[in-house]
C-alpha cells in the first residue's frame, strides 16, 4: 500500500516597510516506499553520501533534512564526492527541503559531525 504525505508551510510577515502577507501552499504527494519516520543520521565531517529508499517502485519525492537548532555546523548538498564548486544552499540551523526526481545518491557535507534527522517522503 501507498504511504500519503502532505506538507504544508506556512510563511507570514508583517511589520515596517512590508505589507502583511501570508503564503501558505500545501503539497500532496504519494510515496511507494515502506513506512519510514525521521531517521536519525550521523553526518561525518566532510562529504556524506545519502540514498534514496528503493523499497518500492515509487521512490520518495522529497527529503527532509532537520539539524539541531543549535547546530552551528555549515552543511551544504553536493552531486557527488570531490563537487567542489559553489553551493548557495548552506545552512546551519534550519531545517533543508530537497526535492527529488528519482531514486539515487546526493550528498551532503557538513563542516563538522553532527546527528541530524532525516525524513524521506
């Protein structure tokens, strides 16, 4: 049986110099993949390789990524290992949506070792 997810983020703002706002889209998505909670990952300093679950004929069309809010470690995804060319998606703190289009490998590097949780959906 097919696992349903949702995701809905909410992004409001109000204040000087803005105009109140609020976005709110919501995604649905259906996953092949067996049942799968947050997963807790220990990231290594340096490049490390996160795969895909290939559990099902669906792969999964997100991944989550949900470091510690004190995290000070940058981490940054890569293609593979040695990708040494510039990446605007570091973060430290906040968690990471990353999209997915198949089944594979994608890397993360992280400045130090740290255990963040991950959630493929």
């Amino acid at each position: 049986m097919a696992n349903a997810f949702t995701l809905t983020i909410k992004v409001s703002g109000s204040g000087d110099y803005i105009t109140d706002f609020e976005i709110a889209p919501t995604w649905s998505t259906t996953s092949g993949h067996g049942p799968r909670g947050p997963e807790n990952v220990t990231l290594a300093a340096g490049f490390n390789a996160l795969t895909t679950p290939t559990d099902a004929t669906t792969p999964p069309k997100y991944c989550l990524i949900i470091p510690a809010s004190t995290s000070g470690n940058t981490k940054t995804i890569k293609g593979l290992t040695g990708d040494t060319g510039p990446s605007p998606l570091g973060w430290t703190n906040q968690m990471a949506l990353i999209p997915l289009t198949s089944a594979g490998v994608f890397g993360v590097t992280s400045t130090a070792q740290e255990v963040v949780s991950v959630l493929f959906f």
